[in-house]
C-alpha cells in the first residue's frame, strides 16, 4: 500500500474517532455562545478525550498517529477558542458537535485540554 494509501486510511479512520482540537492552526478566539463562556468538568472531559481524541493526539495529549500534542494548549488559545475550535475544527478534524458530542460534553473536553 502506497503512503498516500495509507494516509488517506488513516485520515478517514481518524475522522470517525478523533473529536478533540487542533490548535496549532489559527481558529480565533470568537466566542461560542454560552459554551465558551462556561467552564467544563475536566474529569469528565478526560473520559470523553480517552475515548474519543486519544486515537490522534495519544493518551496523555502527548501527539499521536495524527494528531498534534495539545501540551499547553492554555497558552496559546483561550477556554472559549478551544471550545470554539472542537465546535467547528478544520479538516482533517473532524466535526462532532452537535451530532456526537453535545455542548456540555464539549466545554467538559476544552476543561481538559486546557489542563494539559
């Protein structure tokens, strides 16, 4: 199988698993409505990353098969530009708020990686 094979494989099963942000890219710190305004549970917000974004980022936030590490993700964007990034990600991130995740859900998981 070609690399681009297996990138293109991997991007679509990243897509179907990995819900978390990717803040490296220039999102904005618009606010997302009272989601970015409120903080979340970051225990609960661990248990929807293991789930859900440790697939591309690892397990600790550390970087992954895709993913890039959110390490220190609180330094370069704000509680209300993470949530607002896992609301509305760029590929190949994929969107799942509202149809996975709801909007508790996605202020529980900014709590967490803003405690990374």
């Amino acid at each position: 199988m070609s690399s681009a094979s297996r990138l293109l494989r991997v991007l679509v099963a990243a897509g179907m698993l990995c819900a978390c942000a990717h803040a490296t890219v220039a999102h904005g710190d618009t606010a997302a409505g009272a989601a970015a305004t409120q903080s979340g549970n970051k225990q609960t917000g661990a248990e929807i990353f293991a789930v859900n974004c440790a697939t591309c980022h690892g397990a600790n936030g550390d970087g992954g098969s895709i993913g890039v590490s959110l390490r220190g993700e609180n330094e370069r964007m704000s509680f209300g530009g993470t949530v607002s990034w896992i609301e509305d990600p760029q590929p190949p991130m994929p969107q799942l708020y509202p149809q996975f995740l709801t909007r508790a859900q996605v202020r529980d998981l900014a709590a967490y990686v803003d405690s990374l």
